[in-house]
C-alpha cells in the first residue's frame, strides 16, 4: 500500500498506522523466521542422507579364524535395537575377501550400516568342488552352525559414531 493514495480521509490515518504496524512486525520476526528456518535445515540435512533411508555410517572390518583371514565368510550384523528392525530397515551384511577383510552393506554396496549394536552371524561354507554346482553339492558350514544364529553366535559388535575399522572378529 502507499502512503498518500486515492482512500478517503476517515480511512486514510487507519492504512496509515497499519502500514506502520506491518512494517514493525516484519522487523521484529524476520530474526525469529530466519532463526526458525536455520534450525529446520539444518535438521533435515542431519537426519538422514540424502536417499532417505536410514543414516549409515562406513564400516569395515576382518575375520580370522584360528588366527587366519577366513576368504568367502558371509557376516550379518543384526541389530539389537528395535527401531532398527521391520520393513524398510537394513541388516547389514558383507563377504569377506582373501585377506579376511569385508565392508558392510546395507543397501547399496559399501555404504555401511547404522551406527548401534548387533549380535552377529558368521556361516563359512566349503568351496565347491571343480565341477560341481549347488544342485550336486551341498557345501557344509566349516564353522559348523556355532555362530549361525544370531541368538546364540556370542558375537556382539558396535558400530560407532563416525563408523570406521572394527576391531577383529576371532574365532579359535
């Protein structure tokens, strides 16, 4: 509105005073809006990434059995926490390399898993034999079934703030 306009004299002092209230307010909770709309990024940039799953963190670590890198174990990290569990929440898992190493996933390959605790499953099959397949041979756990389950494995692991290398997972 601008001052000086077409109104009516009667009118013309309440525009006036309105003008000047509004202008006020607008000096007044233009810190209050701005500090409002900081506080709201900033916490939908901290709370999840950018895919909108759950926040990960990387992890990597190694697992020797009897003191050796076992190649070829598969790990599961199942979490203790249950707002880490149900639909649409991932079990982070990885395969070890030659040298005992994995990195978790969750989703995507390497991306880690959610900061927590977890009971851990470890199954290390056999290879299988040159000329076989999985229809003509069943590979057997060389761990046998000791630290298949997640409730019953004794392994338990945190995945710290910041992710990073775990300490070794052994086996005797």
């Amino acid at each position: 509105m601008l001052r000086g306009s077409n109104r009516p004299p009667s009118t013309q002092a309440f525009f006036n005073s309105l003008e000047d209230f509004l202008g006020m307010m607008n000096i007044r909770l233009f810190p209050l809006t701005a500090a409002c709309s900081l506080v709201a990024i900033a916490t939908l940039g901290c709370s999840q990434p950018d895919d909108g799953k759950v926040a990960r963190v990387p992890v990597q670590g190694t697992l020797l059995v009897k003191g050796a890198p076992a190649a070829g174990a598969r790990i599961v990290f199942y979490p203790k926490d249950d707002s880490l569990k149900g639909a649409g929440m991932p079990t982070p898992g990885g395969t070890t390399e030659e040298d005992g190493t994995f990195q978790l996933t969750s989703f995507e390959p390497g991306d880690g898993a959610p900061v927590g605790d977890y009971n851990v499953t470890i199954v290390w099959r056999e290879e299988i034999p040159e000329g076989k397949s999985l229809d003509t041979f069943q590979p057997k756990d060389r761990l046998n079934g000791r630290y298949a389950s997640a409730e019953k494995s004794g392994l338990e692991i945190t995945v710290p703030e910041g992710g990073g290398t775990l300490p070794p997972i052994e086996i005797p």
